[in-house]
C-alpha cells in the first residue's frame, strides 16, 4: 500500500450516493451524471478519468462544492453538502479545498506572491501568518526566488506551479486537479504530476485528478472511470507510475 495519509483505509472524506446531475436543455433532459455512487477516503490519491463528455468535470463541480446534486446525496467528511446553502458550501470550499485549474487563472497583474497571499487575505488570516505561509509554499514548488514575477514573466509550468501553490496556500485537505497538465507540453507537465505526487506523499493531501489521459492517471493510486455520466470501472492503479528516485 501507498504511504499518503495512514487515515487512507480507514473514513471517507468524500462519499457520493446514488448522484444524479440533469441539465434542462430546452424541452430535453441532459443527465450529466447517472446514479454515481463512489468514496474517496482521505490521504487517497484518485484519478477521474473519461473522454470529453463523460461527466469528469461535472463530477469535480460537486466534489468541489461548486454545484449541487439534482438527486442524490454527497458527503464532505459526514456533512451532506447537497443540504446546504451556497453560502455555507462556499466556506467549506475556502477551508477544505485548493483548486488547480487547466488555464491556471491567475491575475495577470499581479506577482506570484500577491497570487499565493490573496486566497488568505480573503479568509482574513493574521498577516503576518498568511505572509509567511505565501512565502513557504512558494519555495515549497521552486518559485523562491521568482515571487516577484507576474504571471506574464514566468513559463506555462512556473504559473501552474504557483497556481498549486495557490492551491495549497489554506492547508486544505483536498486539492482538485482539473486537467492540470492541458496547457503544457509533455515533459511540464508530467513535471507537475510529479510534485501532486509528492504532495499526496510527503503532506498526505487527498488529490483528486481530472484527466481525459489514462498516461497522466497511472500517477494515482486509483482511478474512477467515467463513461456517458456512469461509473464503469473503479480499479486500484496496478501500473502506478512513481517518479524517479522514488523508493518501492
């Protein structure tokens, strides 16, 4: 077994139950999702994995309590998420979750810092805490002494690493990785998959990666297959990817 967190055998952090997500398009229904019942059990490092159209992004909006079941019922370590307002969802979302996004979506005239710092700044942490964590995360992903750059004088694979380090700046335990790797080329962005995995094993973060390339998958643990809004297969990772250096 995987290290991650040792809590990984025992509670499920995220448990989705009999989840249904159906659009009204005009005078048709569009079932995004189709009764999806998995967990994912904290310090699990899971891939969502599917072609366009199969559900993976709708599936992270509910995980990341940016949407809400249309029947069904999920579970954010034992809290029903589908039974509470927008409000409230938004707070558990800014304790509990660091997003990691395709096109990075970080604010162009800003530094690398200010990006990293904002999230607390809006969760009103202590300033001098919050200043210090920014700078700790930062070398955290080898952008040290790049803090002062915008977004516009860093690489593809510098922005996504501040925005994972973005991500990591609230200490949440879950981080989704929505298709991380799509704006960058093949060795960036395996780099990228490299340090999700040594997040998942060095903090024991539970990461949740999005990703259309069974490739990038084999860097989790386990994944969950989508297919047309339907779970088809839930497999522990038997070719897992580890990188190098990295002990059996």
């Amino acid at each position: 077994m995987e290290k991650g967190n040792s809590g990984s055998v025992e509670r499920p952090l995220v448990v989705l139950k009999d989840v249904w997500k159906t659009y009204q398009m005009g005078e048709i229904k569009v079932h995004a999702l189709k009764n999806v019942s998995v967990e994912i059990k904290q310090g699990d490092f899971v891939a969502i994995v599917g072609p366009s159209g199969s559900g993976k992004s709708t599936m992270m909006n509910l995980v990341g309590c940016l949407d809400t079941p249309s029947r069904g019922s999920i579970f954010l370590k034992s809290r029903d998420i589908s039974k509470m307002s927008e409000s409230d969802l938004a707070t558990l979302r800014g304790r509990m979750i660091g997003f990691i996004f395709q096109q990075y979506n970080l604010i162009p005239n800003m530094s690398a810092y200010e990006n990293v710092i904002l999230p607390l700044e809006l969760q009103e942490f202590d300033g001098g805490k919050a200043e210090k964590r920014a700078g700790e995360i930062l070398k955290l992903v080898g952008l040290g002494e790049k803090m002062k750059n915008r977004p516009g004088q860093l690489s593809g694979g510098e922005q996504q690493r501040v925005s994972i380090a973005r991500s990591l700046a609230a200490d949440p335990e879950i981080i989704l990785a929505d298709e991380p790797t799509g704006a960058l080329d093949s060795v960036t962005g395996r780099g990228v998959l490299e340090m999700l995995y040594k997040l998942w094993k060095t903090q024991g973060k539970t990461i949740i990666l999005v990703t259309h390339d069974h490739d990038l998958a084999r860097y989790a643990q386990r994944f969950i297959e989508l297919k047309d809004g339907e779970v088809v297969r839930v497999e522990r990772n038997k070719e897992m990817i580890k990188p190098m250096g990295e002990l059996e």
